[in-house]
C-alpha cells in the first residue's frame, strides 16, 4: 500500500485540504489501479470512491448532530427537536424530570 505524508502544515491553514490531496493522489491512484486489476473499469472504481467518500461525509456529519444532542442532553435541561420533513415537522419534546428543568432548547434537524 501506498505511504500517505504527514501534514506538515497546522489545521487551519488555507492550503491544507489541497495538501491532503496531494499526500493522497498516489495511494488513490493505486487504489483505482488495484480496481482496475481485478475487472472494474475506471469510471466504476472512481465512483465507488466519490460514492463512499460521499457516504462517509454523511456518518460524519450525522455523528457531530448525534454528540451535539449528547451534549445538550448532559446538561439536564427541556429540548424540543424539530425535524423538517418537506411535508411538516415532527416535534419530540425530550423533557428531564420536573425538579431539573431549566430553560428550553430547540434543536431543528432536517430529513435526506
């Protein structure tokens, strides 16, 4: 397998994404040749690469609401979740018992 380098430059600098990627084009590059060599053809390799990097972000994203949520609940205090449907909202009111309540948060989630 193909060696990834280490970031040689902080988070935040504007250039790191395009850093990543260029630390990573040879280990894609054989990963698409590997597909190749066992009979994908390259357009079928590279999409199943775009569709589970896609699929990836995705779980990520739903992960960070699912900690944030977390959080929230950690604190003892009411929360009302809307999630927009393209139809309606679903409101789940999520309340700790009566001798913790506080103050209200309302987290607004939508639907794929």
């Amino acid at each position: 397998m193909t060696e990834i380098a280490r970031p040689s430059i902080w988070e935040d600098h504007p250039d790191r994404h395009i850093r990543c990627q260029d630390a990573m084009q040879f280990a894609f590059q054989h990963l698409v040749k590997r597909a190749i060599a066992a009979g994908w053809s390259e357009r079928e390799a590279v999409a199943a690469v775009i569709e589970l990097s896609d699929n990836h972000m995705l779980s990520i994203a739903a992960n960070d609401e699912t900690n944030a949520l977390i959080d929230l609940l950690r604190k003892d205090e009411p929360i009302l979740i809307i999630r927009q449907h393209p139809e309606h909202s679903v409101c789940d009111p999520i309340t700790p018992p009566p001798h913790r309540r506080k103050q209200s948060w309302i987290i607004q989630t939508t639907f794929a």
